[in-house]
C-alpha cells in the first residue's frame, strides 16, 4: 500500500516542489495540503499534477478529520508549526519538520509528545544533501579546533532567526564539543548584542539582506590559522527534494525524535 503523505504548506515555495516529487514518487501518494489562501481547492489543479483530487483544509484540527494520512510534513511558518506537529502526533501520525524556527526546547516537547504516541519526527534543518556534507565536514573540525563560531544569511524577510539550518548545526556542533569563549561577561566591553547569541554552547549570528537567499558558514579558528566551511542555497527548491522524499521513507523506521538527514542516511 503506498504511503500517504500530507503536505502542510503544500502550495508554498518549499512544500509544492516536494508535493510534486511526492505525487511523481512511486510508493508514495499526497492525499492533502494546508493552506489558508487555497482553503477548498484542489492541490492537483494549483500543481498541475496529473492526479484526482487532493483537498486543501485552513487548518490542521480539519485536516485530521477528513483525511487520513501516514506521514504529515510541516513546511509552513514557525508560528503555526508546533501546533500541526503535535496535533498530528496526537492522532498517531508521523512527522517529517521541514519548517525552521523550532527551538530546542520545543524539540523536547515534541520528542515527548512522540513518544507517548509511539510516534516518530524527523527533523531536518535543511535537506539539501550539500548542506548535510557541511554539517558532517562541520563536526569533524570541532572534534580538532574548539574555537568556531555560525553565521548565517537570508533574505530580508525571513521571520525567524537564527535559521533552522544553524540551529541544527549549533546543536550538532555543541554535542561535539561547546566553543570557547575567551572574554568573560565581567571582563566584556561594549554591546552584547554585537556577540550573536550563544546556542546550546555555540556563537551564532544571522545577517539579513536583499540580495541573499539562505546560506551557512561555521567558522573556525586556530593561532595563524582559520577554517572557513560554507553553504550557498540557490533560488530554487529543488535541491530539498530528494532530501524531503528520503524523509518520508524513513520517518516510519524509528520511534520518538531524530535531527538530521544523515540520521537516516545509509553511508
Ligand atoms: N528544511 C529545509 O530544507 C527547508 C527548505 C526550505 C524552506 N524551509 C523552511 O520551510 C518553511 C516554509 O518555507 P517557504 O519558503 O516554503 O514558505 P512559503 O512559501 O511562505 O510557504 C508557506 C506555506 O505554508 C502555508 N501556511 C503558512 N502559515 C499557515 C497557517 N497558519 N495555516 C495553514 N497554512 C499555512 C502557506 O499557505 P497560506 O499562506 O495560504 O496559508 C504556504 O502553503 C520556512 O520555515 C522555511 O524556513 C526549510
């Protein structure tokens, strides 16, 4: 029997890319979108998809109601997210987190919440496979060099910072090893702010331009030397594709929470 998937923020930048690879994608069946906008239309109309119906409910309360699914990816807005997740979880859904904005703390809620379902979450910072290499090449510096800090870029309106791409990273980085700090807060001159914010033991600071799409550096430095590894996404959302559909595959092979593409990669 083929999967079913739902697509929150199926008729979005990101979710109608993967909502396309998921109706093309043996195995697999999309049988549902959120969107306000597109509430009572037909996905399959809006994607072109050559498919029957696939409805578009406001909400996630209705959605869970009138369809049923396997597999719900979130790819809407931070806002909206934590409540579609565990709503979902609830019901005894898996989930696939595309959207970025979580924070730890609502990770260990979620983690929770999954497993007093025996339900599991994948969550992904970025599923572009160039960003997973950053991640792995990331963690393998910070065994060596204690010292790194995270930058990361988007464009002007992008609402929530730091990126679920560095927030990732920040988490994977601080279960290597947490970055030095050299200048105590009793010794520091001037503003804390100019500092960025300190993640689960990492330094992270987020630039927000036109001009930029989404990218990552992690930065490290030793005396003389300095290693910097960085990410630029282009103007498409093709690249999550792949990543997206490997996700919902994999989401139903573990229970309770795992972050990270390569978390279900076979290497
Ligand atoms: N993990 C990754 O690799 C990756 C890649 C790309 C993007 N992202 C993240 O994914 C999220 C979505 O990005 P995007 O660029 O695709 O955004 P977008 O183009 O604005 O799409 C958002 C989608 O969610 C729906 N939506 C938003 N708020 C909603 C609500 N309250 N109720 C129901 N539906 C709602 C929107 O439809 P309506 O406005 O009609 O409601 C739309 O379909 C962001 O957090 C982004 O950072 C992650």
């Amino acid at each position: 029997m083929a999967l079913r998937v739902f697509v929150a923020g199926g008729t979005g930048w990101a979710g109608s890319e993967l909502s396309k690879g998921i109706a093309k994608t043996k195995g697999m069946e999309l049988v549902g979108a959120l969107s306000r906008k597109h509430s009572g239309k037909n996905l399959a109309d809006i994607l072109k998809l050559d498919s029957g119906t696939i409805p578009i409910y406001s909400d996630i309360e209705t959605a869970l109601m009138k369809t049923d699914f396997d597999v719900l990816v979130e790819y809407t807005k931070p806002d909206i997210a934590k409540t579609n997740v565990i709503a979902s979880l609830n019901k005894g859904k898996n989930v696939v987190i595309g959207t970025s904005g979580l924070t730890d703390s609502d990770y260990s809620e979620i983690e929770k919440v999954a497993i007093d379902n025996n339900s599991s979450v994948l969550a992904v910072g970025n599923f572009a496979i160039t960003v997973v290499l950053l991640q792995m090449f990331s963690e393998i510096a910070a065994k060596f060099i204690p010292n790194f800090e995270i930058i990361d870029y988007a464009h002007e309106k992008k609402v929530d910072s730091p990126s679920g791409t560095a927030r990732e990273l920040a988490h994977r980085l601080s279960k290597v090893q947490e970055s030095k700090i050299y200048v105590s807060e009793k010794d520091f001159v001037g503003q804390k702010e100019s500092r960025g914010t300190r993640l689960e033991g990492v330094q992270v600071h987020s630039i927000r331009l036109p001009g930029h799409v989404i990218s990552v550096e992690s930065i490290f430095g030793l005396k003389d030397e300095k290693l910097t590894l960085r990410h630029d996404s282009g103007s498409s959302a093709e690249p999550y594709v792949n990543g997206g559909l490997l996700a919902i595959q994999k989401v139903g092979t573990f229970k309770g929470l795992k972050r990270g593409l390569d978390s279900v990669m076979e290497f």
